[in-house]
C-alpha cells in the first residue's frame, strides 16, 4: 500500500526537480540579459555625457558672444 503510493511520490518529485532546473536556467539566462542590458545603459550613459558637455560648452559660448553683442549695443 505504500510503497506504490512511494513510487508515485518519486516520480512526481523527479518532475518538480527538472522542471527547477529549467527554471533555474531560465533564470540564468534572464540574469546575463539583464546584466548585458545595464552595461549597454552605462555605455550610453556616457555617451550622453560626452555629449552633453559639448553642448554645455557651445551654448557657454552663445551666450558669451550674447553677452559681448549686448554689451557693444549698450555702448
């Protein structure tokens, strides 16, 4: 009575441990996408920065050249 009933246990638990593998997997591969994902962010992050200051730089030298037309006006 028991032992048939033991077996089936067995089984279902071979089941469970390999579908945990596959999902365990899965999670492995989610995490290297992920990870990949972050480092592809930070490149463009930087990117944006180097970007960003040039721009910071040309529009500092607009409005000095503003500054230097108004000030020739106001003369």
């Amino acid at each position: 009575m028991i032992v048939p009933e033991l077996n089936s246990i067995k089984k279902e638990n071979a089941k469970i441990k390999l579908s945990l593998g596959l999902i365990n997997k899965r999670l492995d591969d989610v995490n290297r996408h992920l990870v990949d994902q972050s480092r592809r962010i930070d490149e463009t992050n930087k990117r944006t920065d180097v970007v960003r200051e040039g721009l910071e730089q040309k529009i500092d030298a607009t409005n000095n050249r503003i500054d230097q037309l108004t000030f020739q006006v106001a003369r």
